[in-house]
C-alpha cells in the first residue's frame, strides 16, 4: 500500500488571519512528512518476515505505523476544517450541537478550553461523531493516537506548535481564535451528514424474542427511584441460583419451571419485570409466559449482570 497525498483542501488565500506561507509550510513539511513517514513504514512491514522479526520490531512498526496514519488523517481533516467564515453554521449541524452541547455558545466554549490547555504543548482538539451514541462529543487527541474508538472526527484544530510558531510565536491564543474564525461549517455539516449514516454497531439481536417487549436496566432503576410499582420477579435457574450470592434490590426469586405455581402472586394492576443470568433465554420465557397469561410483563435487558454492570443496588441471595 502507498498512502497518496491529498491536494489542500482550503483555499490558502481566502483564510482571515492564517497565512498562506503559514498553511504551505504545516502542508509541505509537516503533513507531508507524515504521509513519507508512513509510506517509509509501510515499505518496511511489507518486506519484513513476520515470522522471523522480533515481536516487538512489528509492534514498534505498528505503533510508529498509527501515529503517522493518524497525523495523515488529522492534518487532512485539519485543512478541511479551514476556508469558512467560522460564524454561520448550517441548520442541521447547529441543531445536533445545540442537541449534544446544550448550545452552540457551550460548544464553542469547551471546544476552546481544550486547545487552550494545549497552549504550549501538543495535540489535536476534535469535534467527534461517534455512531454508537449517535451523537457529537469533543475530545482532545494527544501524540495523534488517541481517537475514540469508531468515533468520526468531522472538525479538527491542530495545536502542535508547528501549526502556528511561525506566525504566531507562543501566542497559541491568537491561533486559536483565528481557528475558530476560519471554520468551514459547510464542509463541516457535509462531513457530519456522512458520518450520520454510519450505522450503530450491532446491537445482540434475539430473533426468537424480537416480538417480545424488553426493559433496559436504567430504565428499572429509574422506576424504582421514582417509587413506580412495579414486581421484579429473578427467575435465574434453580442450578445457578444455588450458587447465586447476590440479587438485585427489590427483586424476588421464583423457580422458572414452576411458573404455574407462583403465577397466582403477582398482581395484574402492576406491571411485571422478569430476568435470568444474562438476559438471553429464561427471564425472556418466563416473560412470554407471563404475557400469555395477560400480564403487563417484560424482561430485562442483560439480565442479573447489566444490573450489576449499571451498579444497581444488590443484596444477599436469599
Ligand atoms: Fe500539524
């Protein structure tokens, strides 16, 4: 693989308070080095015997190999971030700031605190689409290595000292703003509608459950905070509840094989929690049972251990 370099993308001439000799220099050398660097790695893990190489020759490789791919992917997106006029954004990537940020204003605020506290050192300062959440988050990225897993940066600002010395000396401040005053939040925008359709990663799907309603963990610690009634029955196994130490708070436990025995407890005015180990066969059962029978019931999610996971209370097993 050779990695191509890009053509600039900002119009060097059009930026307001960057130079062009500041961009062409941070293009040539600075960028520029990045992709060489990563090709001259490339060359190298492809000719190397990765059988006879000394494992941490290839991890040293595949380090230097992520940091000069990252500095390859964050200078590009830098240039792309630069040529608006850094004041008007776009409906639809105001709204999700405004949605994730509580305003564009707070956005703009914590954005500028992070390179603020890069004055003097190094790092990238991004504005990240991150599909899981479906939602933006900003993030400091030290040493070009430190992106969020699956998160799409769609904005990044450059705080190395070589993106600015030379215009700017040690005034990172004066940098900064004028940063923040050369956005393209068209290009911005575009880049977000991208990253927006990228799908979530794929959520455990139970084909044979897929009509039966379910609960998150959350969601019942939220109702039993709240006070709202609601009977949590544990149907873990018998075999594993003998050796179960702990239950949720505010749960009982009833033997799953013997539904027709305790099914004359519950009430049908309240609705009904039920749950196994981890959320995949028994409590979804016993659930479809209980809904059977005309019972406003669900499982939940995870079963016993995203209880756990959530840290929702527990007491002794009993
Ligand atoms: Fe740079």
């Amino acid at each position: 693989m050779r990695y191509p370099i890009a053509p600039l993308f900002c119009r060097p001439w059009t930026l307001n308070g960057i130079t062009p000799r500041l961009i062409e220099s941070h293009y040539e050398h600075n960028y520029g080095g990045a992709v060489a660097r990563l090709n001259a790695i490339a060359v190298e893990l492809e000719t190397l015997d990765p059988g006879a190489t000394p494992p941490e020759t290839i991890s040293r490789l595949k380090r230097d190999e992520l940091t000069a791919l990252n500095s390859t992917l964050l200078h590009e997106l830098y240039f792309a971030s630069l040529g608006g006029d850094g004041r008007t954004l776009p409906g639809i990537v105001a709204s999700a700031i405004a949605r994730d940020f509580g305003s564009v204003d707070r956005w703009r605020q914590e954005y500028v605190a992070l390179a603020s506290a890069l004055a003097g050192s190094s790092g990238w300062v991004l504005l990240t689409y991150v599909p899981r959440d479906r939602r933006l988050i900003n993030q400091t990225a030290s040493d070009h290595g430190e992106n969020i897993v699956g998160g799409i940066p769609i904005l990044a600002l450059d705080m190395y000292e070589h993106a600015y010395q030379l215009e700017f000396g040690a005034n990172a401040a004066a940098y900064v703003a004028a940063f923040m005053r050369n956005i393209d939040w068209n290009a911005v925008q575009a880049r977000f509608d991208d990253a927006s359709k990228v799908v979530p990663p794929r959520p455990l799907e139970q084909k044979q459950f897929a009509e039966l309603p379910s609960i998150t963990a959350e969601e019942i610690k939220a109702m039993l905070d709240s006070g709202t009634p609601v009977q949590i029955i544990d149907t873990r196994p018998k075999h594993y509840s003998t050796r179960a130490q702990d239950m949720m708070e505010g749960a009982i436990w009833r033997d799953p094989e013997r539904v027709d025995e305790w099914i004359g407890e519950l009430s049908k005015e309240k609705p009904v929690v039920t749950f196994c180990v981890y959320g995949f066969h028994i409590g979804c059962e016993t659930a479809a049972t209980l809904r059977k029978a005309g019972f406003d019931a669900r499982y939940m999610a995870g079963g016993h251990y995203a209880w756990k996971a959530i840290k929702g209370p527990v007491k002794l097993f009993a």
